[in-house]
C-alpha cells in the first residue's frame, strides 16, 4: 500500500484546515495550567509573544512557530 492511499493518510488530508495548526480553538488559561501542572510542571506562568522581554528571542521562536502568541 501507497502511503497516500493509507486511511489515517486520507483522513488527515481530508480534514477541515482553517488555521496553521488545524482547528482554531482558543484555550482556556485555567483549563491549560492544569494540564500543564498535570504533566509534572511544578508551576505555570504565560508570557505574551509581544513581551519587550523576549525582543531577542521573538524572532527566532517565530521562525520555528510563525503562528505563536503566548509562551508557556
């Protein structure tokens, strides 16, 4: 069997793609610091991509993740 004629294959194809990521979903802060503390994170904090703090650094987290907004 061809990779392409692979049903997982076809499906993920298949499957509706309106942003970078797949489906547009906006997360819950409290909702995804519980996962994360839940994975054995021993705390939680979000930072903004605009951050003057991350001046340095926004490019190139950008260039890896165009599409990032806030960083875990």
């Amino acid at each position: 069997m061809k990779l392409e004629e692979h049903p997982t294959v076809i499906q993920f194809r298949n499957r509706p793609s309106a942003s970078p990521i797949g489906n547009p979903k906006v997360l819950e802060a409290e909702w995804l610091r519980q996962q994360v503390l839940n994975a054995g994170a021993d705390d939680v904090g979000f930072v903004e991509i605009d951050r003057a703090e991350l001046d340095e650094q926004r490019a190139d987290i950008l260039k890896h993740v165009p599409y990032t907004r806030t960083l875990i």
